[in-house]
C-alpha cells in the first residue's frame, strides 16, 4: 500500500520560510509527476506546484518567484522551499504522486498545516 507523509508545516510570521517534504513509502513505484496542493478555510483545493519526471516544472501564479519545487528520487520525496510567505498563504498543503505502470495510480497525503501570521 502506498503511503505519502508530509512534513515541515507550522506557524511563520510574514516574510518568513518554510520548507516541507514528503516522502513515499510502501509498494510505490515508477513516480511520474509530483506536486503541491493547498487548500484554505472555506476554499477549494488548488495547485501549488508540480514537477515532472524529467523535473520540469509549474507553478500557480500566486507563488511564483517565492516557493521552489525539487524532488529527490533516490528517497522518492519531493519538497517545496517556500520563502517570502504572506498570510494568504495560510492552508493546509497537501503533497499528490503519480505513479505505476502509464502513471495509473495517484496517492495524496495527509496534509500539513501552514499558518502565517501578519
């Protein structure tokens, strides 16, 4: 069964960082894409940011130029390095893979907080 466990979020004031990983476990295999959604009291789910295989990657508008999205296969975890944050940033981020045989399965986790405060 495969397992992703989310890592890093917690409180930050305004302009402050954080970085948070996630980390595959269990019977998972040939990892396609992986990405970063978030999602806000009261919003919807959205896209943060995603990157391929091949590392290539995209972002939403709103974070451009402020988080960086980098995968590490060997350990089949994909981290996202978040700097400048505001309070709008505020929600609980969830990791997603692809993966299996033509990238037929998708696991998310479980999510982690992140908080800033003005």
């Amino acid at each position: 069964q495969a397992q992703l466990v989310e890592s890093g979020g917690g409180l930050v004031q305004a302009g402050g960082s954080l970085r948070l990983s996630c980390a595959a476990s269990g019977s998972i295999y040939n990892i396609n894409d992986m990405g970063w959604y978030r999602q806000a009291p009261g919003k919807q789910r959205e896209l943060v940011a995603t990157i391929t295989s091949g590392s290539s990657t995209n972002y939403a508008e709103f974070v451009k130029g402020r988080f960086t999205i980098s995968r590490d296969n060997a350990l089949n975890t994909v981290y996202l390095q978040m700097n400048s944050l505001k309070p709008e940033d505020t929600a609980v981020y969830y990791c997603n893979m692809n993966w299996g045989f033509a990238g037929r399965f998708h696991t998310w986790g479980q999510g982690t907080l992140v908080t800033v405060s003005s």
